[in-house]
C-alpha cells in the first residue's frame, strides 16, 4: 500500500503541468512498474501473446473476462499500453487504491443505477476519442473460477459510443493467486490478445451478435473451456 501511495503521489504532483496524453503515459509507466512488482510479490508470471493485435493511432477499448482482482496489475504490468478501467464503484471507497485508479484513469460505475452508468460511459467514451484506451469487463465482476460468467450486453455500448475498436483479450490462470480465504499463491497468468474488431464489422452494432461473438472467442482461449472441447471430442 506504501507503494500505491507513492505513485498517487507522484502522478497528483505532475498532473497539473501535463497535457492529458503526456500524463496519461506518465501513469502507464507507473501502473507497469505496480503491476509487476505486485504480480512478482505473488511468486507468480505472466505469459502475454498477440500483441501484434493492438491497433496503433485509432480508438481502442480492450473488452474481456475477469478471474480475479489480480487481472488489473498483470493488464498494467504487460500489456504494453496506457490503460484505465470501467471498475465497479465499491474499489473507489478502497483508500489510496481508489485515488489511485482515477488517476490512471478509471471511472467507476453503479450497475444499479443506469443513469449515472450512462454518464460515465459518456465520459468514458470522450477519453477513449483522446487515445486513451480503457478496459472493460462485461462480466461485470470476477468470476473467481476458471470459468466464465455471461457477458451484459449493456456494456459493449462504450465502444459503440467512441467508435473504438474493440480489442478482445483472454486472461487464464489469476483466479489460482487468491482463494476464498485471500490466502495469496502463485500462478501462471496467461493474457492472450484476439483479433480486432472495427466499427466497420459486421457483428459490431449488434449486441446480441457481438456479445456471443465474444464469449465464444475468449472462452476458446480459456483453458477450462479447451479442456472441455477434448473430453468432448
């Protein structure tokens, strides 16, 4: 936690004398370093593949499923890119991780509540236009298993909003770090990056299309799903 105090600190100090990119890139660099140390402290490691799938200089959201609270930091260490979080509003009352986390920058959103969901997704939408790309789960929590819950369908409406790119990711093996009893272990966390998929798809203004669409890829990429598929065959 000293640690996470440290580079809010940091990034509060410098915000005021860069311009939003600048600064954006300043707080990638600073996440990278947290998301490694802290996915180090785990005894864990981190296997990232697809990289070549990021788009450069166009709007981009990365969309895909959650294991466990340790996917931010290995997102953060590994995936090579400046990016904030749609996180789900009790981590913003989390003292110094929730200041923290704004200043990367996430937002934070009541499920319960669909306007003010709107008025983040709104906002959320304009920082995607700037070039900074956010991460969203539309599990819309951690699944804490293997295994993947059912997309919200609600929540492929931010890349529509920006018109952003939706980059697909697969993240295998963090839900082995903490059990029920937050006792910590080490993993091996596999981040796999799919194709994208560009305004100009077909399946992008179809919720319900996309949304399968994307549970099917990732899920092809998940190793409980692949175990699966060979006992079936």
């Amino acid at each position: 936690m000293l640690i996470i105090f440290l580079f809010l600190l940091l990034l509060v100090i410098c915000k005021p004398f860069l311009p939003p990119l600048k600064y954006y890139q300043l707080a990638h660099y600073v996440g990278k370093i947290w998301g490694r140390i802290t996915i180090i402290t785990t005894g864990s490691k981190v296997k990232i593949t697809g990289k070549e799938f990021i788009p450069n200089g166009i709007p981009i959201c990365f969309i895909g499923n959650h294991q466990n609270l340790f996917d931010i930091p290995a997102l953060l260490g590994y995936i090579g890119r400046p990016i904030g979080f749609i996180a789900k509003k009790e981590l913003s009352r989390i003292p110094i991780l929730g200041q923290w986390m704004r200043q990367m920058p996430s937002l934070f959103i009541d499920r319960e509540n669909p306007r003010q969901a709107l008025e983040v997704f709104q906002h959320a939408a304009e920082i995607i236009k700037q070039g900074q790309p956010l991460v969203i789960f539309p599990e819309g929590g951690r699944s804490g298993t293997p295994l993947m819950r059912k997309f919200h369908r609600g929540s492929l409406k931010l890349p529509q909003m920006a018109n952003a790119t939706i980059v697909p990711f697969a993240i295998d093996g963090s839900w082995k770090i903490m059990d029920e009893k937050t006792f910590i272990h080490p993993a091996e966390i596999k981040i796999t990056i799919l194709p994208p998929i560009s305004p100009q798809d077909p399946i992008y203004q179809d919720n319900k299309l996309l949304a399968n669409y994307l549970e099917s890829i990732i899920a092809e990429n998940l190793s409980a799903y692949k175990s699966q598929n060979t006992h079936s065959e």
